[in-house]
C-alpha cells in the first residue's frame, strides 16, 4: 500500500513541530547558561554592564545552537514518533500494509531540508555572531586592544612575492583600526626551492600598501657583512585582511566563503587542515540528519512492539553522548593528520547512516 499525500504531509508536520520546539528550547537553555557564565567573568569588571553581557550571549547563540541542530532531529523524530505510535497512528498504518520505509521518507526529506538550510542561512548568520562575539569578548574580557591573537613565542606570519618567499616573527603586535605594527621584527628570506637567502631585524614594522615600513633594521646576506638601515622597505602579499583570516578559527567564516579561502592555503598547513575539516563537516550535516531519523526510528519503532518511555529516552540520550564523543574523537584525529579530512568529518554521519539502516531493517524484515 501507498502512503497518501495528505499522511505524508500530516507526518512531517509532526516531525517539524517537534524539531522546532525542541531546538527552540535548546536555545534558550543555551541563552540562560551563557549569560550566567558571561556574569562570572564579568564579576570583577566593573565596566562590562548587563547590556553587554546579554549582546555577547546572543551573538555567541546562533554559533551554539548549530550544534545542537542533529540533537533537535534526534530527539524531534523520537518526539514525533513516540506521538503517532502513542496515538495508535502508525501502529494502523502498518497494519493496512505501510512500511515503515515509506512513513520515514517525508521525515528523512524534512530532515536533509534542514540540514541545507544550516549550510546555507545558519551557519553564515552563526560565522558572522560569533566573529562579533570574539571581538567583544577580546575588548571586554581580556582587556585587548588587538583581535589577533599571538602565542606565547610571538606572532608568526608567512608571505610569497614573485621572487622570494619569507617568514616574519614579531614578539609583540599592535592592531589599531586597520593599522598593524610589529616590534622586534626578524624575517627569514628564502628563495627557490627554500634555499635561504637573508635575514632581516629590526625594532619596529609598519605594514603598509604592499610592503613592511621597517625602521633601524640590519640587514643580513649570507656572502657580505651586515648592512644597517634607518628604513628599509619589504614587498609583502600580505594585508589586515589575510592576516586576521589566518588567525580566525574557521567557525567564523562563512561556508560560503571556505572554499575560496582554502584555495589560498598551503594544504599542507595546520590552519588549511582545520579549514578544510569543517568545510567538509558541514557539507556531511544533510547526511548526519537523516541518520538521526533513521535511529530515532530505531528506538520509536521498538517502543511500538515492546512499550518503554524510560527505553526510548535513555536509549536517545546514550545515543546523542556517543555521537557527540566519536564527532569530536574523529575530529581531532583529522586535525592532527592522523587520518585524512575527508574520512574524518564523513565518518559520524556514515556510520550513523549505516548503523539506523541496519535497525531499521532489521526491526521492519527481522
């Protein structure tokens, strides 16, 4: 037997209440704890108000709630099949001959909707927050006047020109506006095939249009003696722009954008692997909701024959943690090369995937 339109519709329209209330209250659960912990930090500033605390916890929301997107289909399909078996709905259906291939599909269909609709408005909303969240918290909570952030052993910058390619160490950076100095200034000059050619210090660098302004610099040449300069000038590719793009983590950047800026990394870097890590787990997200139908199904279609609330939440919690878990544990293992990027951010929803078909199958032919 065909499901009918009209059921098609009015299951879907279960699934999408339930996601959207579900997620809507992860939201403001996520809201209430951030602006708690926000007022803890802020305890001993006195000149953070309120105001800003609350604007700091909504720019940082749509960031949090993209993570919690699977969760809300997870527990939403769960929600909205437990409803219609409860009700009796699906229990009929699959008596007059309705497989429950055939009542998932307008779900699993809802579901990947979701899942584009994330890639393509959530996450450019979510990047955009969250780059304006880092500023306020760089301002208001670590009392910096800089937004890019330097480690302990200094800034490290690399540029290319047409004939040489170099790398700037500076041991502190000031940003002002769309102005960027260095102090204590050394840069390693290479040129083909990386054989070195030079080195520059000097105390003071001023990065202007194409080039580094640098003032009492020594300039260094393997073949001849060390030339001081008042001023020396350095060709750079470099900008505010790139500069900051290499230091903001790629949860800032919007999907759109990710593609074109990876095509200017080194693939070999650390900061091409991040990036190029969560391209690909978003572009893996309409995938990952499907497979949290499918195990919602799973658990719903179990409680159908057996009965259990206790089983189908317990069930759908443990779930959610160990998706979470093998998320991050892939995650790392792709961000530190131990396993390619590719399988590293398809693997949580492929084995998602496969693991809700088996149920499924099992429990619908087994």
């Amino acid at each position: 037997m065909r499901l009918s339109t009209t059921m098609s519709v009015y299951i879907g329209r279960h699934f999408l209440v339930s996601f959207v209330g579900l997620f809507m209250m992860f939201l403001m659960l996520i809201l209430l704890f951030d602006i708690i912990e926000l007022l803890r930090r802020s305890a001993t500033k006195p000149d953070v108000t309120l105001s800003v605390v609350v604007e700091m916890a909504l720019m940082k929301l749509p960031h949090m709630g993209q993570k919690t997107f699977p969760f809300a289909a997870l527990f939403g399909g769960m929600l909205a099949f437990w409803r219609l078996t409860r009700h009796q709905e699906l229990v009929v259906a699959r008596a007059a001959g309705v497989s429950a291939w055939q009542f998932l599909l307008p779900v699993l269909v809802l579901s990947a909707a979701l899942g584009v609709l994330k890639i393509m408005a959530l996450n450019p909303l979510a990047s955009a927050t969250l780059a304006r969240f880092e500023q306020l918290e760089t301002i208001h909570m670590k009392g910096q006047r800089s937004f890019l952030d330097i480690s302990s052993s200094g800034l490290w910058l690399r540029q290319a020109t047409e004939n040489e390619q170099a790398v700037v160490h500076s041991k502190s950076v000031l940003q002002q506006g769309v102005d960027v100095e260095l102090h204590d200034v050394i840069v390693f000059l290479y040129g083909d095939r990386d054989k070195f050619k030079g080195r520059i210090d000097a105390a003071y660098a001023r990065l202007e249009d194409g080039f580094w302004h640098m003032r009492d610099a020594w300039v260094h040449d393997p073949d001849k003696k060390p030339k001081f300069e008042k001023e020396f000038w350095l060709e750079t590719d470099l900008t505010l722009a790139t500069i900051q793009d290499n230091f903001a983590p790629p949860e800032t950047m919007s999907f759109w954008n990710l593609p074109g800026f990876i095509e200017n990394l080194e693939n070999s870097g650390f900061t091409a692997v991040r990036h190029r890590l969560h391209l690909h787990t978003l572009l893996s997200m309409p995938l990952l909701m499907c497979a949290m139908i499918l195990i919602a199904a799973t658990f719903t279609l179990r409680h159908s024959r057996r009965g259990g609330t206790v089983f189908v939440i317990s069930g759908g919690v443990m779930t959610g943690f160990i998706l979470y878990f093998f998320s991050d544990l892939m995650f790392a293992l792709g961000l530190s090369n131990s396993i390619p990027v590719v399988l590293a951010a398809w693997t949580p929803s492929g084995v998602s995937t496969l693991l809700g078909l088996t149920m499924v199958l099992h429990l619908e032919d087994g």
